[in-house]
C-alpha cells in the first residue's frame, strides 16, 4: 500500500476517508468512501444520507431563509399556510368534506365517471391519469397520454407478490387504510371493510397494469389511437365527456400507455358494484388530502411511510412546509438564483460541457461495433442535442393562481387545478422548447428524449459534483461524469431509440441495432442477482438506462479528464496521482448511506441502482482503472475483458 498523506489542503476530496482496511482491488466503494460511512449516521428524519441527499439539506436550509423572508405573495403565502398548524388542527378532517360529499352523492356510474374526472384535475389520483406531453413519433406536437393507475402501494407488485418483502408492506398499507379511515370518522366495522374493498379494486387494477420493466419501454407503451377507436376499446367510460371535463374538450387522438389497462378498467366499471367504487375514491380523497389536514393525520401517515422508508423522526414542520411550495417552484427558484448562484460556475460548466461533447464525438467516431452510417447519425443527434444549464430563460409567474396564507388545504387544491390546466392549455399551443421540468434549486439532472436535451439545475453545480476551488479531477469524476451520463441517457437502451429532433424513429441500420442491444445485455446480466438486502436484488432489465448511463458518464469523464491532462501539468496531491484522485473522486459522489426498508424499496421501485453498485459495477468494466489500481485476475472487481460491459 502506498503512502497516502492525511494531511492536505483542500482539493475536494478528504483522504481520511479512505478505509485501508479494504482493498481497492476488491470492493472500490468501499475502499473510497469505507471511512465516512463508518463515522456517519443517518440522520433519524432520513432514510437515506449521503452526495445527493445532503447537498439536498443544505440546499433547503437556502431555501428556508427565503421562504421566510421573502415578499413574493405566492411563495410567502403557501409557506405560511402550510406551516400553520393551528389552523389545521382546528380544522381537522373538515377541509375535504366537500370532496368527499361529492363521491357519496354519486347514485350511477355515469356520476363516477364524472366524480372520477373532477378529483383528476384537482390533482387526486384515481384509476387512471392524464397528462401532456410531446408525442414520441411527432415530437413538434403536444398530445394527451392516457397512463395507467389507481395504485395505494408503490408498485403492482406489492400486490401480487407473496415474498415477505411485499406481504410486510402490504400488511402495513391494509392497517394505514383503516386508521386512516377511522380518522376521517369510519367506525371499526366499516374502517375493515374499506380496507378489503379497496384492496381488492386495487389488486384487480394491479393484475392488469404493465410491469414496471415494460412500462419504461419507449415502444410498449406507444399506442396512438383515435377518440373513437379508444372508446371502442373502452366502452363503458364517455371519453368525449371525460376529456371536457379535464379541459382537454374535442381531442380526436392520444396516446395510450398500456390499452390493456384501460380495456380492463372498462370492464370494471361495469362490474364491480357502484357502492365500491364509491369506496375506492372516497378512499383516495382521504389519502391525497391527508398530507394537507392536521397533526393526527400526518402522524399516522408518517407511521405508514416509516414501513417503506425507515424514517426514524418526521421531518421539522419547516422541512415539510417548504416541500409544498414546489407548487410554485419557480418563483420560489427564482429568488434562489438571485441569491445563491453565483454566474461563474454557469459559465465554467458551459466550458466543461462543450468539452465533454466534444470527447463523445471523439469516441462515437472511433467506435469499432458501429458502422460509418449509423455514426454519422449518431453525431447529427449528439450535435443537436441541446444544453440546458442553471436555470430557465423565462420563469413562470403563475398568473390567476389565487393563494391564501390562510388556506393550506384549499392552495393546493388550487395550484392543483392550475397546474391541470396549464398542461391541458399546452395542447393548443406550439411545442415550450424553453419549458423545465425541473426547478433551478432541484439536486438532480435530467435528459429529455423528446427535446434531445440536457438540463442541469443550478442546485447541482455545488461539491462534491462541481467547486471551482477543487482538484480538476475530483470535478472531471463529479459534474463530468454527470454530464456524461446525461448525455448517455440520449444513447441509452431507450434513448438511443429517439432521433436527433426527438422522434422515436430508428436511425440506425439493423445490423448496428443488433449489435447494440447484444452489448446492453451484459449491464442487465451483471446487475441481476446482486442482492441488496436478503432476498431482494437488483432488477437488471429496470435498471439498464441508468447503469448504461453511468457507465458512459465514466468513460467521458475520465477522457475528458486525460485531456485536460494533456493541456495541464500533472501532479501529485497527498501522494495521489492524477487517475487517483479521478477515481476517489468519483466513488465519493455516490456514497450514500440507506436504511434497509429504503433499500428494498428503491430495489424494487427505482431505476437507479444502489450506491455501491453504481461505483463497482462500471470500475469493473473499465480498463484505465484497472491499470491505475492494477487490477488482476482474483480481485473481486475482476472481469475478464470478453465479460467486460461497454457500448459507448
Ligand atoms: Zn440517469
């Protein structure tokens, strides 16, 4: 083992960090990250702590001194009803008694399927949503999407699966339905058979959804139907009378996610029995409108949310007041921006990300699995492919949007419909190409196939990801890798279907396609199995995108870096050479520490991997770390080069 020094100025990356105990060789996350999450504990309102999540917390600390002191009316005013819990508590279950007067009024179906539209636009799931979006294969046009729903769980599975994972949380939801009922007034008697109606709707609504691996497939969940051919399909639900009533009156086609689903949610709205699906949504008010009433309600919906997160403490009344004024999010990111990010790093990061392009293209060129043709459409996309960075051009000023600083239940039944609405409106509208889908002070990223973009919020560009004071590698490894990934999304598994204007068009000729997807298969084969919590394990097929995309953020980043290299004096920090340093620096940006309940959670629902797995599993594809921490055959990160995962 080489020395490495603990005492260092600062570059990013704490060298203490590091556990010697465990072998670079073996297990690189562990090696990198082993001494901090020795010392960290997850604070009791988490369920999960580390890169993200903590830059997340600062960053509403910011947040906070602006919500309380700011003159902005709508931001100011959903952040004082919602932290006034005098008023709620008075209030009680009072709040969304006309919404539940609404459901029990119902005497026909044709009352439900009304009841059903109107709780849609103030923004109560039921059954089915509606959204709008590009369409896939016309992406210079808006059209409505039909999706899937009606869902309590997180995921049909905890409905249809008898492993202890699903029964544990199943039992849980069962009990949270009956306390939740009986807080809202149900005796013992009818809480019980609230529960077993609405477990039983939702079980017949799970049976009959898309699995969570098909339903991120771009194709599968392309149908493009007429009105007329959709209530063919569905017969028993007036799709003219429930597009009017959503605002979105005299549509002639859409898009439906999943035609199966709705085929069958037809046939159930003949036959299970009016008086239960009176049940069923009277069931989904409570549940939607429980977060915004009193004290006893978000307790026992914290006790519920403990089952699946393992949440220790609910979060200060501050916390949970500003996660309602996402509402009006870019108001409140507008004052964020002016107060908080300084225009240097937006001008470095245009700097680093026209770098990073300008290596993708490098490497597509030199691609040895792709034929001339293909690359070449291939560069037309990645040259078309447009930078979103910071924050929007134009922020939305949420005109009509009447807020009162006393009325917690009843903003956010408005910002509901507003936002309803404002979607609907886009149908009649040409394509917003300045529109985000994130605001300026949101710790993420995103690519939009559609658009062809990629969009970094102002949030993100802080340490450990970007920090002007850091050692370039640790930068190149952080908000490098980031970018790659993000572009790697535009040519990923789904992503690479899009063209470079954002139609899903094929572009490529099928001998490449073939090629392609036979190398994808290796992400999906090394990341199944592995298992996060006994007996539940990583979902290869569901977390492809985003292995494929990390591994293409490394691989950017690091040649990214090699050139900065080229242009630049090596040199050694705390005994550390550069491709160190890179390395250390990339494992810290994951490291991550969770609680059991989240991990099987996140493994079951979420199409990221979990944090180790994200840094070991592309270090084990890739050749340059080997060399750097001379990996050989018997290290546990050891793959044989033919068993090696890469596509870009
Ligand atoms: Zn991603």
């Amino acid at each position: 083992m080489k020395k490495i020094s603990k005492k260092q100025g600062y570059w990013g990356f704490d060298t203490r960090n590091i556990d010697t105990k465990v072998r670079a060789q073996d297990d690189f996350y562990h090696y990198a990250n082993g001494g901090w999450l020795r010392k960290t504990k997850i604070p009791p309102e988490e369920s999960r702590w580390g890169s993200f999540t903590i830059l997340r917390y600062n960053t509403e600390h910011q947040l906070k001194k602006i919500v309380t002191t700011t003159k902005h009316p709508l931001v100011r005013g959903v952040y004082r009803s919602a932290i006034d819990m005098k008023t709620r508590n008075k209030l009680g279950a009072g709040p969304m008694a006309p919404l539940r007067l609404l459901v029990r009024d119902i005497k026909t179906k044709e009352d439900l399927l009304k009841i059903i539209a109107r709780l849609h636009v103030l923004g109560v799931s039921a059954g089915w949503g509606s959204m709008v979006d590009q369409d896939s294969k016309d992406s210079s046009r808006y059209a409505l999407h039909l999706w899937q729903g009606g869902l309590g769980l997180p995921e049909r599975d905890y409905y249809l699966l008898d492993k202890p994972e699903q029964k544990r949380v199943r039992a849980a939801y069962i009990a949270h339905i009956k306390k939740l009922s009986a807080l809202a007034g149900a005796s013992a008697k009818e809480s019980e058979q609230i529960s077993r109606t609405v477990l039983d709707i939702e079980t017949k609504l799970a049976q009959v959804s898309m699995k969570k691996e098909d339903a991120r497939d771009s194709e599968k969940v392309y149908h493009k139907l007429t009105v007329a051919q959709l209530q063919k399909l569905s017969p028993n639900i007036d799709w003219a009378d429930y597009f009017e009533r959503t605002h979105a009156p005299g549509i002639k086609t859409l898009i439906v996610g999943q035609p199966e689903f709705f085929k069958a949610v037809s046939a159930m709205i003949k036959t299970v029995p009016l008086e239960e699906w009176k049940t069923y949504l009277e069931w989904h008010v409570i549940s939607d409108c429980s977060s915004l009433l009193s004290d006893r309600f978000i307790r026992e919906n914290f006790k519920y949310a403990q089952v699946l997160t393992g949440q220790k403490k609910m979060r200060a009344p501050w916390r949970r007041a500003l996660g309602a004024t996402g509402v009006v999010g870019e108001a409140l990111g507008a004052e964020y921006i002016n107060r908080y990010s300084p225009a240097a790093s937006k001008r470095t990061m245009d700097a680093l990300v026209s770098d990073l392009f300008d290596v993708y293209e490098n490497r597509i060129k030199k691609l040895d699995w792709m034929s001339a043709a293909t690359k070449r459409k291939a560069i037309v996309k990645l040259r078309a492919m447009k930078r979103k960075i910071g924050y929007p051009t134009k922020f939305e000023k949420y005109k009509g949007l009447v807020i009162e600083s006393d009325d917690y239940f009843g903003n956010m039944l408005r910002a509901g419909e507003w936002h309803h609405r404002k979607q609907m409106r886009k149908l009649r509208k040409p394509i917003d190409r300045a529109e985000w889908h994130m605001t300026p002070q949101t710790v993420n990223a995103y690519c939009n196939f559609g658009m062809n973009e990629i969009v970094f919020p102002a949030a993100i560009l802080q340490w450990p990801f970007f920090d002007a004071k850091a050692d370039a590698a640790v930068n190149y490894a952080g908000i490098g890798s980031v970018i790659g990934h993000e572009i790697t999304h535009g040519f990923d598994d789904q992503g690479s279907k899009f063209d470079a204007k954002g139609n899903m068009k094929s572009w490529w000729t099928a001998a490449d396609r073939k090629r392609f997807m036979q190398k994808s298969k290796a992400f999906v084969s090394q990341a199944n199995g592995v298992e996060v919590e006994p007996g539940v394990h990583i979902n290869g097929q569901l977390t492809l995108g985003e292995n494929m995309a990390d591994m293409g953020g490394l691989v950017i980043a690091y040649e990214a870096y090699q050139r900065y290299l080229k242009k630049n004096r090596r040199s050694m920090v705390a005994g550390l050479s550069p491709e160190e340093r890179f390395f250390l620096g990339y494992a810290q940006m994951e490291r991550e520490l969770s609680r059991p309940e989240f991990k099987k959670l996140a493994a079951l629902t979420d199409p990221h991997a979990e944090a180790s797995w994200r840094i070991n599993g592309p270090l084990s594809n890739f050749e340059p770390f080997y060399q750097t921490f001379n990996i050989k055959n018997g290290d546990r990160l050891y793959r044989s080069p033919s068993s090696r995962a890469q596509v870009w």
